[in-house]
C-alpha cells in the first residue's frame, strides 16, 4: 500500500528521495473498513461533518455581508460540482453559464410573467434548465475533448447576443423586482442544503457500478462502447443532472438578487468554476467545491485594493495553479491519509 | 456602396488573419495554450507608445523593440509559468489566462486609458480602388497580412525550427527521440507567436486608440478563426479569415451590428456540429468524435 513518488524540487542532500506511506489508520478505517475504536471513528467523520458545522456556524454567525458572500461562494461551489462532474464522465464544460443562465432565465420569467411563487419557480428552473440544456446539447454529444469544450463556451456567449439583439425577456435590462424568498435565513439554509446534498450525493454516486461507468467513459470511451453501453444514454443522464445542479444554482440566484439579465450568461459563470477546479484539484468534487471556497471570499477580501484587485487574484491565481498543480485538497488529503519521510535512494 | 462593403470586408479579414496568425503558430501549430495572447497584443501596443512618447525613440528604433520586448516576455511566461504546469491543459491554459488577465488590468489600474494612446500612421495618402478610396495605414495591414503569412508558410516548412514546431504538436516523444529538444522548441514557438502578436498590434492599432479591452476581443477573435480554420492550419486561417471577416462586415451593414457577434458564433458552431477539426484541419476522425 505505500505510495511512492520523488520530489525534484525538495532541498534534497546527496540521493534522497521522499517516501509516501499510508497511515496505519486508514488503512483500517477504509481499506479493509475494521473500526475498533472511537478514533478511527472520529478519523472518518472529521473531514465530512466538521465543515458542515463550520460552514452552519459561519454562516448564521457572520455579519449580513458575509452571509451573502458565503451565499455566492455556494452558488459557485454548487457550479463547480457540476464542473467535475461533466469533467468526470469525459466531457470538459466552458460554459457553465449556459446551465446558470438557463435556469436563472426560466425561475425569473415564470415568476415575472405568471407570478409563480419561488418555491415552484426554482424547482421548475432547475428541472426545466437541466432538460433544456440536455437537448440543447444533444446533437454534439458524440464531441471529443476540446471541441465538445468549444461549443459549450459559445453557446451561452450567443444566447446572450441574441436577447441582446431580439430585445426578448427585458433585453439588455433584465427582468428586475422578483419575488426574495422569504428571509434571509431560509435562503441560507436552502443553499446550504443543496450545496451538501449536491456534494456528498454525487460523490457517493461517483462510487457505485454507475459512476465507475462514467470514468470508464472518461478514460477510454471506445472500451465502454465494446463492453456493450450506450455511452450516449450515459453522457445524456449525467448532462441532465449537472445541468440541473447548475440551473438550481441559477434560479435561485435569480430570486435572491431579485434580478435576471444577461449577466447570467457572462464569462464569469463559466470561468470561476473552472478555476476552483484548477484551485481545489479535478476529480474529486470536493477539491472544486473547496476551491470555490477559497476563491470567492479571496475576490470580495481584495475589494479593499479598488483597481488592482483583479490583478492580484489573477495573480495568486496563477500562483495556485502553477505552485501546486494537483490541487489544494488532493494536497490535504495526502497530508491526512499518508505520512512522508526522506528514505536513501539504493542503487 | 457594394463595393465598398466588400473591399472593407477584405480589408478587415486581413486584419484577422494578422491577429490570428500569431495564435494558430502557439496554439495550433506548436501545441502550447498562450491564453495571454491578446494581452501581448496590447502590452507590444502600449510599449510602442511608450518608447515613442514617454522615451521620445524614433519610430524605428521604439517599434522593433517593442517586438522584441513582448516575444521575450512571452519567453519567459513560458519559461516561468507554462513550464510547471506542461500537460495539463486546464492549468495551461488557466495560468496563461490569468497572466493575460493580470497583465491587461494592470495598464488599467496604471491609467492607460484614454483618446492620448494611439500608435502613429503610415501617412496621409490614400489609393483609390474601384472608386473606393484606400487610406495607406489599411494598404500597410494588407501588405503585411500577406508577407507575414507567407513567411510563416515558408518557415514552417523549410527551416528546421519551423519543422520542429510541428513535430511537438504531432507527438512531442517522438520529436524527442529524434533530437528535438521539446522544451526549447516550445518556448521559441511561444516567443514566436507573441512576436507576430506585437507586428499585428503596430500595423492594426494606428486605426484607433490602444484600447486594453481590445486584448479580450483580440483573443476572442483568434480563437474564433483557429476553429473555424483548424488548429494548425495557414491555409485554414486565410480561409477563416475571409468567412468571418467577410460575414462581419457585411452582417454589420445590412443586419446591424448587434447581429455581427451572432454570425461568427453561429458560423463556429456550425463548422464544430460538421467538421470539428475546421475547414482544413488535420485531426484524424476519431480524436474529435466517437
């Protein structure tokens, strides 16, 4: 079980090399799962329930202006999610504002022009933006890697051209003084839940025969297609629930802002969740979801720098992703499960 | 009127066939994600300016420095940042973005805003074509739109650097296994492309102001002729170029130009649902569907 690999940048004196080796504890607690005692117990809990409570505790402890930002960061983590879980099974997204937008558009026209309350209107944007997208995206299911990547970037870029042009749905003004949901600690809670829910669902999804499928896709998708599946069906699925999770994000935006326009389509939808994933590390779900929750509270911190704001998080950007290319949270749970020391390299 | 349309439609195809050469070398042709492009397009526009104005250097002494200045910097970013992050292409291409970004909001942030930043022209003379009157500074794009695709098509295939760009978007072990040294290749392919960058920035930019969001549009623009074209491809480029100069132009005049953005988009996606390596693309069937 000992993971092994070399270090070429550490101060390293005459042949060394570090040497990775797992935890006593996790070997028991996960790979041949005997817990014996309330430690190991803990050892498995920690990292699930502990941010749990300290994103609850943060959340409804913080000032008015951060409940907000923490809201956001949600709404971008929820994004990022959806992100990896394309990622996983094969099909690299730009255009995560195309789910956002959708959804967001959907929960605010129905809520503008019909005056459905929004404990309908985001469920129905969610559903409706998922099943949208889907068939949006359809016909370049059978898209490889970058071209599947490049379609998904124009798409939201030409839905936001064409409103801007057609003047549908408000135009350039957007459809503004929606119904808010009621108080700001529903609000909370909901995003809250989604947000959890949405992460240890899909990483448990992630574990069965189903998601083994979908990273076979990911790896070798002419192999699934010998072994008899219908990749398409699977591809097709898996749009649908990322895209659900991202419209969710959208229409409930829409009702928190009280806003939709076409903001919604904007670079920014597709990039943040890009970037987490860059930050947090790619396939695991967490590390996106964690890399939203490093990156959108750094962005409202450096408001203080007026100009120079966007310089230095596209600085300390780049920083993240070049100085620890594997991800903020693969890099933790490294640091967890396994424990390093500096071996002899023998010849 | 016509006319007119037509050859300003020609004439602004020359002008994406400039921005895009430097990209398609980098990106199609090497294999390397420069995101930062459009920011090197303008950082080579406000050293020009710099040189000129603030350090008072004759034309010819500021312009070809500011070429060489940008291909250096755009050496190191490779150097520096890219290297790190080789074979990743979601890093790759998130750490040159951020560069960019950095880069372009930084001139923002110094001021480099305003009617001031213009780039001197080619002067006052203009040539009369079909009754449409020429100005010198676009007879200079159209010139140097076909000397530096030219010289591009040449160097690629008859000099040795040119051939090894190739060989690393081909299959970067085997050029190693043939003595190519990957690294250096890259990093000159790189270089390379921010040079041409900042060639197209001096002749494109005396027709307005140096404008830093004329970095995004710039690498919008770029990406959108590679696609359409196919990565990799200098005839696809041409092509490309006159597709979607051409449809802009003349959507812009008859439709309005809200419609201009829609038309390229719409031509992009087109091209991806039919052919998805673009029009003169090399990828092989398999590698872009299944």
């Amino acid at each position: 079980m000992a993971a092994v690999a070399t270090n070429p940048t550490a101060p390293s004196p005459a042949r060394q090399r570090k040497e990775r080796l797992d935890r006593g504890i996790k070997v028991r607690s996960e790979d041949i799962y005997a817990l014996n005692s309330w430690r190991e117990l803990a050892y498995l809990l920690a990292p699930r329930v502990l941010p749990v409570i300290l994103v609850l505790l943060l959340g409804f402890g913080a000032p008015l202006y951060w409940q907000r930002v923490l809201l956001s960061t949600m709404v971008f983590g929820l994004l990022a999610i959806s992100w990896d879980l394309l990622a996983q099974a094969g099909m690299v997204c730009l255009g995560q504002a195309l789910f956002f937008g959708v959804g967001a558009y959907i929960a605010g026209i129905l809520n503008h022009y019909f005056g459905i309350t929004p404990f309908v209107t985001i469920p129905l944007g969610a559903l409706g933006g998922g099943l949208l997208c889907t068939l949006l995206l359809l016909p370049v299911l059978r898209l490889r890697g970058i071209y599947f990547a490049m379609v998904t970037l124009i798409l939201p870029l030409m839905i936001e051209r064409i409103i801007e042009a057609t003047k549908i749905f408000g135009g350039t003004e957007g459809i503004s003084g929606l119904t808010p949901l009621p108080g700001h600690g529903l609000e909370l809670f909901l995003i809250m839940a989604a947000f959890w829910i949405a992460l240890f669902g899909f990483r448990r999804m992630m574990t069965s025969d189903y998601g083994l499928v979908l990273k076979g896709i990911n790896d070798n998708d002419r192999a699934v297609m010998s072994a008899g599946l219908n990749i398409y069906r699977y591809k097709a699925q898996i749009l649908f629930l990322a895209g659900s999770t991202g419209a969710f994000a959208g229409a409930f935006m829409t009702h928190a802002y009280q806003f939709v326009g076409m903001p919604v389509f904007a670079l920014d939808y597709s990039i943040l969740p890009i970037a987490s994933a860059a930050v947090g590390g790619l396939g695991t779900l967490a590390g996106p979801a964690l890399g939203a929750f490093i990156l959108v509270p750094m962005s409202e911190l450096l408001r203080g720098f007026g100009g120079l704001r966007i310089v230095i998080y596209a600085v300390l950007l780049v920083v993240f992703t070049v100085g620890l290319p594997e991800g903020v949270f693969h890099f933790l749970r490294r640091k967890y499960t396994q424990f390093e020391r500096w071996a002899e390299v023998s010849k | 009127m016509l006319t007119g349309y037509l050859i300003y439609g020609l004439i602004n195809s020359v002008v994406l066939v400039l921005v895009a050469l430097g990209f398609n070398l980098t990106f199609g042709i090497s294999g390397v994600a420069n995101f930062a492009f459009g920011a090197l397009y303008v950082t080579a526009g406000f050293l020009a300016w710099i040189g000129l104005n603030t350090l008072s250097l004759p034309y010819w002494v500021s312009a070809p420095l500011a070429v060489l200045i940008t291909a250096v910097l755009a050496g190191l970013l490779y150097r520096v940042v890219v290297l790190r992050v080789r074979g990743l292409v979601v890093s790759e291409v998130i750490a040159t973005f951020g560069v960019g970004l950095a880069l372009l909001e930084l001139f923002r942030f110094l001021g480099f805003i305003g009617f001031e930043y213009t780039l001197p022209d080619a002067g006052d003379f203009g040539v009369s074509v079909l009754g449409v009157v020429i100005d010198s500074q676009r007879l200079l794009i159209v010139a140097m739109g076909a000397a530096l695709t030219a010289f591009l098509w040449l160097f690629t295939r008859y000099t040795t650097t040119g051939r090894a760009f190739r060989a690393i978007a081909q299959d970067e072990h085997t050029a190693l296994t043939l003595g190519i040294n990957t690294e250096r290749t890259a990093t000159i392919a790189v270089a390379f492309g921010a040079g041409y960058a900042a060639v197209a920035a001096l002749v494109i930019l005396p027709l307005g102001t140096i404008a830093v969001n004329e970095g995004y549009n710039v690498l919008v623009n770029a990406l959108a002729v590679c696609i359409v074209g196919g990565l990799g491809s200098t005839l696809g480029v041409i092509v490309a170029s006159f597709l979607i100069g051409m449809a802009q132009t003349l959507t812009a005049a008859y439709l309005g130009t809200h419609w201009m953005m829609i038309v390229s988009l719409v031509a992009i996606l087109l091209i991806l649902l039919v052919r998805p390596s673009g029009l003169f693309g090399s990828h092989k069937q398999l590698e872009e569907r299944i």
